[in-house]
C-alpha cells in the first residue's frame, strides 16, 4: 500500500524587529549624519575662514586712492620726471573714442559681453595650451578677474588667491554691470610708470587725455597690462610697437576695426612710441633735497632749473666715452654736471653710468682732484700779491723728504704763473703755495669759495691729494667766471607755484683777481694741457686734473655762462691705464659745451 505523502509544513513567519530597533537604527543613521553636518560645516567654515581671513571689503577697496604724485618740470613748463602713481581722471568707457575699449577687450577678453565673471571656454582653451606646451603659457582670466586681482589681491600665483580672486569676482558680478566693471577696469589697471588708468597713461605716454587717443596709441596701450615694465614704450618703443601690432590683429579678428585700419594704426606707431626716458640722476638728486618739503598723502609739483636736452646729452657723452674708451683705459664710471655760473642753478646732474638709481656720483663721491685744485692755489698766489705775469721756478724740489715731479720729464726753469698753470707744473705749484703763506691759506681760500671737505695740512695740498664732490668743484669754479661770487648750487625754483627760496650768490672775491684766473685758465685750453677742449668757434676755459697712479681724471672748464665738470675713474679707486684730465675727460666736455653752444 503506497505510502501517504506528508502534508509540507508551513514555514514560521519570522518575527519583526520591534519598534525599538527601528528607532534606534533610525537614531543612528541621525547621529551620523548630524555629526557629519557638524563637522563639514566646521570644515567649510573653517576652510572659508583660511581662504578668506585676510580678504579686502570690496565696498571700500573700490574707492582706495592711488599714491600721490611728485611732479617736476623743467623751466618750460614740461613734464621731467615723476614719482608715485600718475595724475589721471575717471572716464567713462562712453566717454572714449570706441576703439580704446575696444583694443583692451580684444586682447584681454574678446568675450567680455558673452560670459559671466568666469570663462569656462577661456580656461579651457588656456588649460589645454598649458599642457601642451607643459607650463603656464595662456592665461584664462576675465576681465572681472582682473579687476578683482588688480582691486583686491596680490599677483601671488597661490591656490589660496585664486580662490579668493572667484569670490570678488562673483561680488563684482552681482553689484556691477559688465560695463560698469569694465569702466572700473578702464580706471584703475596698471599701464606702468605708476599710471593707474587709461587717462593717466595717456597723459604720461603721449601728453593727450584718454578721449583723444590715437587707435595707435590706444593699442599701445592696451598691449600694457601683459607686462608694464618690458613693453613701457618709454624705455623700450620696439617692445611696445610689437606687441600694440598684436593688438590691432586681435582688433580685426573681433570685428573692432577693419584691416584698412589696422594698416594706417600700424604705420603710426613708430612715432606714437618715443623711446625717451623721464628718470635721470637730477630728478633722484631733487627728491633727496627736497624730500623735507614733500607733505603725505598730497600731490606736489617742484619747477626745477633742468634742461632736459642738456641732461640727456651730457648723459649720452659719458656712456659712449665709457662704452667705447673705457676698456682699453680701464675706466668704467664718471660723472659730469653743469651749473649756472652766475647763480648755481644746475642744468645738468649725471652720477654714472648705468643703472639711474644707483651710487649719484656727482654729489655722493669724494675723489681726490689732482691738479684741478690748482686755480684756487694761484688764486691764493695772487691775493698774496703775485700777478698772473709773474715768474716762478719750476725745478727740483725737496721738502722735508717730499720730491714732487712733473708728468712731463724735465723741468721748464723760471716761468709765468700763467704759463706754470697752462702746463700744470708741480714744483711750480708747490712754490706758489709757499709763497700764498702755505696750506692753511690755500685751504682758507678753498673754504670761501664752497669746498668744506677736508684739505691735507701740507705741501700736497697744491697737488690736489684732498678729496671733493664734482658738484662742488663746479660750484667752486664758478666764482672766477661769475666777478668772484660763490654759488651755491639748487635745482628748485618754485614747489606747487610758490617760489623756492635758495641761498644768494655771495661777493668773497676780488673780481680783478677771479678774471685774472679765469685769464690764465683760457691759456690751459689754447696751448695747455687742456687742449681737447679747445673749440674755435666757443670762448672755453679750464682745468685738468689727474691723481697719483692714474686713480682721477678730471676737465672743470668754462663756456657761455656755465661751469663744465667731469670726472672719470673707477668705484673701486684702481687705476686707469695712464688716462690724463687733459684726454677723455675733455672731450666729454667739449661734447656738452658743444651742446650748449649750439
């Protein structure tokens, strides 16, 4: 009998969890997510915190002010140099001729109008640049980019300012349109020089508001911000041409301006970029006198005895002298300057060669002076009663173990003062220096006409082993060419229009006895050791100067109504190789006499 099937038991329904659990598992699932809450927010916080701790308020470092200006202008009128940030107004980019806004939107962010504060195709483009040419070559930043990085931030390329960089930029975004913010770009983006703003950059550059801008210059303009200092069209016009023509290109390619245009633009910007320097050693030499008369916080504008021709071609004849003389001489510095002999306005002030705001050796530098101290010698020898026609011995000499000797070989015997002094003869000198009562008097005589510094207390005082400043020599010169007045030398003549009070010219020598040096120093330049100097067509009159093993060079002369000073040596004192007062130092002043005699 088949077996019976057994009846499949039902499974026993397993038991729900109870409420409890659920809540508990619930409570958990709370927990964590509270506590994540927590610490992410603390996280943010603390990550918006280190991002954002130092960060400007963007309301009130729209308004902050640029650094006042220092102006200084030349006897004309015109503008010779300045420091701090250039004078500019606000414009408005409606204000503008188009083609200005135009020029830096093509070349900074062609599409300024079509994005937001960022440029998601701009960092695409320059990303995928960057890699394949494996470093930062493109950048991708906006125009609202910039104007937070130039308001706000540094130019650190750090994680942490870029971050705060998209945070202004979005502040930017949300209170300002795109054309206020390009306005605010249009004011306040650096064009070197100091100039914050187009306005003041076109004033500084080309001497025109900003609404008068040339399409040339405006793209020169625009050309800036990549890098102020390389493409400044002041220092360096190839550089600035070059890189507006890649303005104009951008221009054409945005629609901005047609290729007729950018054709005529191109063709003007060899004369819209001078390359002509407004920093020279005068204008350091004005800041540090009158660094005193300069209020904080203000503008000021000093008017100033320069002429900025003289300036730059006494600058010019003592860099081409070094450049192309110096090696074979082993000379490598000088200085040169030109002072008003009637009343110590300085006309010229050139402390080296290089670098404009180094060592000013014109005023800075005491270098010994050789035989160029030798006019105020017989000029002692004269108010103790000789005459330019009287006679002197130039012979061996022995003092007290001291044999001085002439360059030349061979002495001359009894001559004229005059003619001791055309030749330079150093026996003669010390002779006369005996004869004026010795070097206390020589240094007396020094002393009233400027020359404070300190004089040796014996006979090589004739020879000019004391040590002076240039600018001081010139002044010192002055008197025998001015009826015996001593100059003080200045460069301001008036700060914000007000005149500037300077010292006046003081009678301290017999005018008789200053033009009969100024006689004798005529007879250096016509058949003297000062014969490079001489020009037919010019009145000229000097003094040359050379110091023991060749260390000095110096020419100190005399044309229409200035005092000529140049020296020439080494930083170092070493010597040159043989270089006389009577050679590249005269013909560095015949170069500058030459300039003002035309």
């Amino acid at each position: 009998m088949p077996r019976a099937k057994p009846t499949p038991s039902k499974p026993t329904p397993k038991a729900k969890p109870p409420l409890a659990l659920h809540l508990r598992r619930a409570w958990a699932v709370a927990r964590l997510l509270i506590i994540g809450a927590i610490w992410g927010g603390l996280a943010l916080f603390l990550a918006d915190l280190w991002f954002t701790w130092d960060m400007p308020n963007p309301a009130t470092a729209v308004t902050t002010p640029r650094r006042p200006a220092i102006l200084l202008l030349d006897p004309a009128g015109q503008l010779a140099a300045r420091f701090g940030d250039a004078s500019g107004r606000v414009v408005l980019p409606s204000t503008l001729p188009p083609y200005v806004p135009a020029a830096f939107i093509a070349i900074e962010d062609r599409r300024f109008y079509q994005h937001g504060p960022f440029d998601l195709e701009g960092i695409a483009r320059a990303l995928a640049s960057d890699l394949m040419h494996r470093r930062v070559v493109q950048g991708g930043s906006t125009l609202t980019q910039q104007v937070a990085k130039t308001l706000f931030l540094t130019n650190q390329r750090t994680l942490r300012r870029k971050v705060q960089e998209a945070v202004l930029s979005l502040w930017l975004a949300r209170h300002y349109s795109r054309d206020e913010i390009l306005g605010i770009y249009l004011n306040r983006v650096y064009l070197g020089e100091g100039a914050y703003g187009v306005d003041a950059a076109a004033r500084l550059y080309f001497g025109v508001p900003a609404r008068q801008l040339s399409l040339a210059q405006a793209a020169i303009l625009a050309g800036l911000p990549k890098a102020p200092s390389s493409l400044n069209p002041l220092t360096n016009a190839q550089a600035a041409a070059a890189r507006a023509t890649e303005v104009l290109d951008a221009m054409v390619a945005t629609g901005a301006i047609s290729p007729e245009q950018e054709n005529a633009a191109a063709a003007q910007l060899a004369d819209a970029a001078q390359p002509v320097s407004r920093t020279s050693w005068f204008a350091l030499w004005v800041m540090q006198q009158e660094s005193a008369q300069i209020p904080e916080g203000e503008d000021i504008t000093f008017a100033t005895t320069l002429n900025p021709a003289l300036q730059a071609t006494a600058q010019a004849a003592l860099d081409g002298a070094i450049a192309t003389q110096g090696p074979a001489l082993r000379v490598s510095q000088g200085a040169v300057v030109v002072v008003d002999a009637h009343s110590g306005a300085v006309r010229a002030l050139i402390g080296g060669v290089g670098n404009r705001e180094g060592y000013n050796r014109a005023t800075l530098a005491r270098r010994q002076t050789g035989s160029a101290i030798k006019p105020i010698v017989w000029l002692a020898g004269l108010r103790a009663g000789m005459s330019p026609s009287d006679t002197v011995l130039d012979a061996p000499l022995y003092l007290h173990g001291y044999h001085p000797h002439d360059y030349e070989a061979g002495y001359h015997g009894e001559v004229s003062m005059t003619e001791a002094l055309a030749d330079s003869m150093n026996t003669a000198a010390i002779r006369i220096l005996l004869r004026a009562g010795g070097p206390r008097r020589v240094i007396a005589v020094a002393r009233l006409l400027g020359l404070n510094d300190n004089f040796p207390d014996d006979a090589t005082m004739a020879l000019g082993t004391g040590a002076v400043g240039v600018l001081q020599m010139a002044a010192a010169y002055a008197t025998f060419f001015n009826g015996g007045e001593r100059v003080t030398p200045y460069g301001v003549t008036a700060i914000n229009g007000a005149p500037a009070p300077h010292a006046p010219s003081v009678p301290v020598v017999d005018p008789a006895q200053a033009q009969a040096v100024a006689g004798m120093m005529r007879a250096v330049v016509t058949g003297g050791t000062g014969k490079a100097a001489f020009i037919p067509s010019l009145y000229t009159a000097g003094k040359t100067g050379t110091t023991q093993d060749y260390r000095d060079a110096w020419f100190i002369g005399y044309t229409g109504g200035d005092i000529i000073a140049v020296w020439l040596g080494n930083d170092d004192n070493s010597p040159t190789n043989k270089m006389l007062g009577g050679t590249l130092p005269a013909q560095i002043f015949k170069q500058v006499a030459l300039a003002l005699g035309g």
